[in-house]
C-alpha cells in the first residue's frame, strides 16, 4: 500500500493549508485517517497524501461498496433499497438536462458508465452511446445484458478513432480519476467542435456538507481525490479548454448523500430524509444543491 504526497492538480502550486481529517467509512486501513487540504492560490480542497493508482483498488473492493446496484448484487440495505427505487427516474432526469440542443443520432459517451443503464437511455432517445467503465465486472454485464459497446477502462481506454463525440458524461466520476488535468484533456480531444462535456460532482458548500461536517458520506476518503466547490470547478474547465456554465444541482443526490450520512438506524433513516428535503429544496430554489451539475463546451485553441 503505498500513499503519494502531490501538488495541487489544477494550479500545480506545492502551497496548501490543512482542510479537516476525515475517516474511512469501510476503515479499510482499520482506524487510519486522512487529510483533506486546501490549496493557498485556486483554493481546491485535495487528498493529501493519497494511495497511488495502483493501490486505490484495495479502498474500492470491499464489503458494502456496490454503486453500480446490478441485478446480480441484490441490495439489501434500505438506502440500497431506496436507491434502485429511484434510480430509474434519476437517470431519465438526468439525461432530459444534458441531451437540450443534440440531433438525432449524435453520438455520446459516458465515462464511468457503471452497468450501461444511462446508456440505454441516451440510445432510447435516439442517440449512439459508448461507454468506459473500470470496474470489469460492470462494464462485462453492459456488455453482456443491454449489448453496449462499453470499453474497460478509464477514458484513456477509449481509443481516438471511436470520437468525435457531441456529449461526454462524468457522471461522479472526476472526484476518483488519479489524473484530473489529463482526464479533461482527453475528453476534450474526444469531444466533436463545440462538443459539450457534463460532469457532476458532490458540492463541498451544500446544506448537507455544512449539517454533517466530518461525517458528510461524500467526503469517502480515501475513494474520492477531490473536492470542488463551484467557482473551482468553473475555473478548472476553463483552464483546460472549456468555455464552462453552471446548471445547478442534482436534485436527488441530496437524499443519497444524507442517508447514507446518518446511522443505519430508523431514525437515522428519518433524520437523513428530513435533511435531504432540506437540502434538496436548497437546490431546487437555485441555493448551493448537494451534487452541482456543470457543462463545459470545447473551446477552440
């Protein structure tokens, strides 16, 4: 196991102050803990140090950590439970808010395309989907259950010739990605003339960050690598060639991210959904959302 000291990965500056210590929820390391910093110059919040890329999969096969939810791992827990419930909604939603502008037969790609469901519905609509996905075992059962063509991998495992696309996804994905810079990078080599990038990630400045400090499920050290309060994530997109908008939050992650924050108790189940309406009306009413939804259209250089 081996952990990596690194500079900030947007601005490159070796200067940052200590953010706050958060735990392992699956403590796979037992008790050990780790430290999120902020950089001193474009203020993003990091890991640091972090297990390096070939020592991240140990924190990410471990008992209780399912976020594809495929048929085969049945859910058990309530939150699972409540998860594939509304899951099929929350992937048309999300569709419905990236595809505004696209022509029949575009063609799409979803990085981190999990077990191909988004995929099938961006085909529904009429589009071409592709997908990369790193875990094997859900990009197989896209493959092999919705016959998508989905690469195993990150997005460096999508070879140049399957683009130009007219929209890439990163749905939850840029926050786990070792290399953040070039990973924008290749999408945007990917990306058609004005192709449009999509990503969302959780927003370290919502309801629910600020009511559940450390405790917060999105922090998932040491899963996730960073973290992106709105205008640093709007900076980074433009840093790496993208002309960047904001289109709010995401609107049921606000219940995700509060119930899996809460004890795994009745009452946790309660408070966490109380909570999530809190937070869900926050983003709703155009105030900071739990997940923060941006797009970034392919700048020419």
């Amino acid at each position: 196991m081996n952990f990596e000291t690194i500079v900030c990965p947007v601005c490159t500056s070796p200067d940052y102050k200590p953010e706050r210590i958060v735990g392992d929820r699956f403590r796979v390391l037992d008790e050990r803990t780790y430290s999120l910093v902020r950089c001193s110059t474009c203020k993003m919040i990091y890991l640091n140090p972090r297990p390096d890329s070939a020592s991240i999969g140990a924190f990410y096969d471990t008992p209780g950590y399912d976020p594809f939810g495929s048929a085969e791992d049945a859910p058990v827990s309530t939150s699972a439970k409540l998860y594939q419930k509304f899951r099929p909604f929350s992937i048309r939603r999300k569709a419905a808010r990236v595809i505004d502008g696209l022509k029949p037969a575009d063609r799409c790609l979803d990085v981190g395309c999990a077990t191909g469901e988004f995929l099938v519905e961006l085909k529904r609509r009429g589009y071409e989907a592709d997908g990369c996905e790193p875990s094997a075992k859900a990009a197989q059962h896209a493959r092999d259950k919705y016959r998508m063509r989905v690469w195993t991998g990150g997005i460096d495992a999508v070879p140049a010739h399957a683009g130009p696309y007219k929209l890439i996804t990163l749905w939850h994905v840029l926050e786990h990605v070792h290399k953040l810079r070039e990973t924008l990078e290749t999408a945007r080599q990917l990306l058609a003339p004005r192709g449009r990038l999509a990503i969302a990630v959780p927003n370290p400045l919502s309801f629910d960050a600020k009511a559940y400090g450390d405790k917060w499920v999105a922090w998932d050290a040491p899963r996730h690598l960073y973290h992106f309060d709105p205008p640093v994530m709007l900076d980074l997109l433009i840093r790496a060639g993208y002309d960047p908008r904001s289109l709010g939050a995401v609107a049921f992650d606000a219940y995700y991210h509060c119930i899996l924050s809460e004890p795994r108790t009745v009452f946790g189940l309660m408070r966490g959904a109380y909570r999530g309406s809190l937070s869900y009306a926050s983003g709703l009413l155009g105030g900071p959302g739990s997940s923060e939804l941006y797009i970034g259209y392919k700048r020419s250089l």
